[in-house]
C-alpha cells in the first residue's frame, strides 16, 4: 500500500459517524450510472461521445490489460494527458485496479515529470506524443532506464505503446483485482507549493469523495447539468469543486474543451448547452472582453446558467460583472489541493457573492485563523489561515520536514493563506507561503531560485511577485551575479531555466540586477522590500 499520514482513528470514528466518509472507492461514482441509466451522455470530446457505458467499457479494458500486465493495489502510475476524454478514462482504469495516478499538468516539463517520478516510482506511464518530451524516445528512455516497465502514448502507431489500443477488448478483469480500500490513497494532487521540490498529496477515496457529494449539493448538479471543462482536467479544481467526478456522480455531462479561450468555449457552449463552467479570474476577464467587443456573442451563452470563479484573487469589481454581461449566477471558489474548499452558496446574498470567496463545505472543517504568534484573531482582522477535516490531507508524501512546517501539533494544515474572517465566511487578501499566483498557476520562489542558481555566473537570486493587470501577480528574478560576470540577458536566463526543463510557466516574466539583496534582521532575503522596491519604480 501507499504510505501516507492518516487521520486519528478518533476523527476517522467521527468522520464514519456523520456519514462522510463511505468507506466506498470513487469508482462507485461510474458504478453507480451503469445502475442508473447507463445510456446517458458522459462525456463530450470533440466530435466524440461517451456514455457511462462506454466509460465504463473502456476503463475496464484499459484495467484488465494493466492487470494482466501486473499491476495492481500499491503501484503508482504517472499520468500526462491534455484535456481529452482519455484523461477520466485512465483515471478510473487506474483506480479500478488500485494503481495511484500522478496527474501532471500538460504543461509540465522534464524537470517536473523526473521529479513526480522520483518520488512515486510509477510503474506505468501514460502520456502524449503531442507533448515535447515524447516526441521522440529520449525522455521515454529514461523513465524505462529509471524504472518505469510501460509506457503507453496518445497518438502512438505501435500497439505495444498505444493507448489506443490498450483502450481496446482484450482480456477479462482478474477477479481478485479492484480498487485499493476506500481508507487508503486513491491518487495524488500536487501541490501548488512554495518548496524546492513540487510536493504530492495522497489523497484517500473517502476523503476525496466526500469533498465531491458535499460539493455537488453545495453547486447544484444534476443530470440535467452540462459541464464545461476548459482549465486542466486533473487540477483539483477542475475535478472535485464540483468538478468533472461532481457531474459524474450527479450523472451528468461534462464538455472537454482545450483552453478556455473564449471563442472556442462559446462556440461549445452553444453548441452542447453547457451550464456550468468553473474558471480562473484572468479567464473570466477574456470572457468578460469577448462579450463587450460583440454583445451578440451573448446569444451563445443562454444556456450557461453557473459560473465557478477560484485559484487567484477574483476583484470585486470583476466578480460583479459576470451575472451582469454574462447572465449568469457567479459562485466563488476558494480551494487547495490539499483540501479545504469554501464557496459562495446559491442563496447568499449579493454582498457575500461578490466579496467573499465563501465558507468551508463541512460543519467538520475547523478553520482557525492565527496571528504571528499563532494565536487566534478576532473577526474581521487578517491572519493566517490553518484548517483540519474530513478531506483536508495530513501529510505531504514522504515529507517529514515540510510536514513538521505545515502542521501544528494538533494536525491543522497551514495553507500559507492570509484570510479575514466574518460570520463564517473568508475573505482571501494575502499570502505568506514564498509562491507567486500567476493567474491561478502556482510557482514555488524557491524551486526557481534554486535553478537560477545553477547558473554559473549567480550567486545570489530572489523570486518575488509583481502586480499584474490581468494575471493578478507575475514574477520577477533579483540576481546577483559573480564579481566581474558579464550581465545576462532575459532571454538567456530564460534559456538557461528551459534547458534545465522547467514548466514554461514558471519561467520569469522580469528580472532585475542589483550588487546584493536586501536582508531582514535574523538574514533572510527580504522579499517585501523587494517587491516594495518594484512597487516603486511601478508608481
Ligand atoms: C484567492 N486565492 C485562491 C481564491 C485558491 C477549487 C478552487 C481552487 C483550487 C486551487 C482548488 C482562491 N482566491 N478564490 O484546489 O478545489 C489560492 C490560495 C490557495 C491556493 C491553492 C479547488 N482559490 N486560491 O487553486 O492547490 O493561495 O488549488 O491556498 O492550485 O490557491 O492552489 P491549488
């Protein structure tokens, strides 16, 4: 089994006794529509449609074939895949026979896929050849080198590698496969983090599935709902606040979309009357743009009747707008991979809607909010946010030290959020962990010091966030480069990040040069006198 903190047995008992943990594994969520009305329209993928049949089909093909392949309960896989319907169709084959998925995002690179797989040791895995690093077999080869005994491809000929046609009838589930226990991990969510290395978050079928029916309800989601999935297919957000498993279990219909550019989501959205659609604020501001430039374009939008807003500071002003132009209810999202999610209820009020990112899903989330010296604040005053509950995670995989930082003593999650809370509802107007929000996509400062380090000619780097007109914060690098270094230019600095393989999005938007960095009185880099600095010069 996979190694991971769990809860207390007392809050578990707790947890059982409300009926929020199951003890179910999230593969009842496809179950549970082959009961209900197998014929019903899954998933929309292109010109493809899926129903829960065919869902159903086609994971267990692909899970009978891992199985006879080996794997099972305890293995881990690395998963890589854009948003299409093969994503959910892998990750129920996977949890079907308890093999734990890694969802990378698309856009990561070599550098966060080797990492991913150092930690997991994935025996499988499952990504694109449309993705640079498997365009051709180097980086395939390492992962093999390293361990990895299949690789399978979107968009591969060979049938030994082809998902494809690994999606295909060929052998029959063993009988003593299955899911792992509904206890135990399911999968793993990354981290946004603010560390070196990314972080992974087991996350166990009861936990995760709890957070998926309280949201559900929480949202609304029927069968009747059409749901567009435009941000990336395995960010938390996008699979569990409702998420593409909330429309699932509710036995709805989720519409793949590739970004959420806004012609392409309007043209689907028209042409499959989508309902629901959960978005980052810097999209939402794209949509809000396409309408005003051409009102008519709102005619594509009648159906749209929810919008799901979350994953960066969403500006009052801006959160108004959206019932306004796009004729819809807006519903504030404030949510962590590691667990904790809050929202803005169908009922409440305009002046919550629009001002608050919510309140937690569960009467069993615990929400502290703490002082620098750890003491509680009243309401209405900023302070750190440290939550614990029936989904919020206990542990980062096989990270004693980080964990000794994120958890207090009585198992509270430190989010690293600044929040002001009122009558139960937060507000999110800070932060303390050492990460950049850029619009929603989240860049540890450290990770990228770290490799501008590598560099032969810095010897001291600080990342730190900038305002951004429409993403909310950028980054900026502070360098100081060796006596007598010749200064480098963005675009070989730049450079110098990709070669080392980082997520393009991570790469930053500025740097700046200075003879040393400032430091604070116990000598730590005193990264608001650096964005100050920058303020400045900005003013
Ligand atoms: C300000 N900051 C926010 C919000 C997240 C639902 C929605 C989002 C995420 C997510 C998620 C914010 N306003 N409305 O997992 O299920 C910042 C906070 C938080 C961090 C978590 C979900 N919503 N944030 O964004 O794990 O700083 O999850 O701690 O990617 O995003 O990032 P992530």
């Amino acid at each position: 089994m996979i190694e991971f903190s769990p809860w207390p047995p007392e809050f578990a008992d707790r947890y059982r006794a409300a009926g929020y943990w199951i003890d179910q594994p999230l593969t009842r969520i496809l179950e549970t529509q082959l009961v209900v009305d197998p014929t019903a329209e899954a998933l929309i993928c292109g010109d493809r449609r899926f129903s829960y049949a065919d869902l159903d089909r086609l994971s267990r093909n692909l899970a009978a074939r891992l199985a006879q392949a080996g794997l099972g309960r305890g293995d881990a896989a690395l998963v890589q895949l854009p948003n299409v319907a093969e994503f959910y169709i892998v990750f129920f084959a996977l949890l079907r026979i308890g093999v734990a998925p890694v969802n990378a995002l698309f856009s990561h690179r070599r550098l966060e896929l080797s990492s991913y797989a150092a930690q997991v040791a994935p025996r499988v895995v499952i990504a694109s050849r449309a993705h640079e690093l498997f365009r051709d077999d180097a980086f395939a080869d390492e992962l093999r080198a390293g361990g990895v005994e299949h690789l399978l491809f979107l968009g591969e000929d060979a049938p030994a590698h082809s998902l494809a046609h690994w999606l295909e009838p060929g052998c029959d589930l063993p009988q003593d496969a299955g899911p792992t226990p509904a206890d135990q991990v399911a999968f793993f969510q990354l981290s946004g983090g603010s560390t070196g290395t990314p972080k992974l978050i087991p996350r166990t079928h009861n936990d995760y599935d709890y957070s998926i029916r309280a949201s559900v309800a929480i949202c609304g989601v029927t069968a009747a709902t059409r749901f567009l999935c435009a941000l990336p297919a395995g960010h938390n957000f996008t699979m569990s606040s409702p998420g593409v498993l909330g429309v699932f279990h509710a036995g709805g219909t989720v519409v793949m979309a590739p970004s959420p550019e806004p012609l392409t989501c309007f043209g689907l959205i028209a042409r499959e009357g989508v309902t629901m659609a959960p978005l980052v604020p810097p999209a939402v501001a794209l949509w809000l743009r396409a309408v005003e430039d051409d009102p008519a374009r709102r005619a594509q939008l009648i159906t749209l009747e929810t919008m799901l807003v979350g994953g960066a500071n969403f500006a009052e002003a801006t959160a108004r707008r959206v019932p306004e132009l796009l004729d819809c209810r807006l519903q504030q999202v404030f949510g962590m991979a590691e667990g904790l999610v809050n929202y803005t209820r169908r009922d409440d009020p305009p002046g919550i809607v629009f001002a608050t990112q919510g309140r937690p899903i569960s009467p069993d989330d615990e929400i502290r909010v703490l002082d620098g010296d750890g003491r509680p604040v009243p309401d209405g005053t900023p302070g750190a946010l440290a939550t614990r509950g029936p989904y919020t995670f206990r542990g980062y995989y096989r990270s004693p030290e980080h964990n000794a930082e994120a958890f207090d003593s009585e198992g509270f999650y430190h989010s690293g959020d600044v929040v002001v809370r009122q009558n139960g509802y937060l507000r999110v107007v800070g932060r303390i962990k050492d990460q950049i929000n850029r619009g929603g996509e989240k860049i540890a400062a450290e990770e990228i010091e770290n490799l501008l380090l590598r560099h032969s000619d810095i010897t001291h780097a600080a990342l730190v966030s900038v305002p951004d007109a429409h993403l909310g914060e950028k980054s900026c690098a502070f360098l100081v480069l060796r006596h007598g270094a010749e200064r480098l230019s963005p675009p070989a600095l730049r450079r110098h990040l990709l070669d080392l393989g980082v997520a393009e999005y991570k790469l930053p938007d500025r740097f700046r040069f200075a003879d040393a960095l400032p430091l604070t009185a116990v000598g730590k880099i005193d990264k608001r006198s650096l964005r100050d600095s920058l303020a400045a010069v900005n003013a």
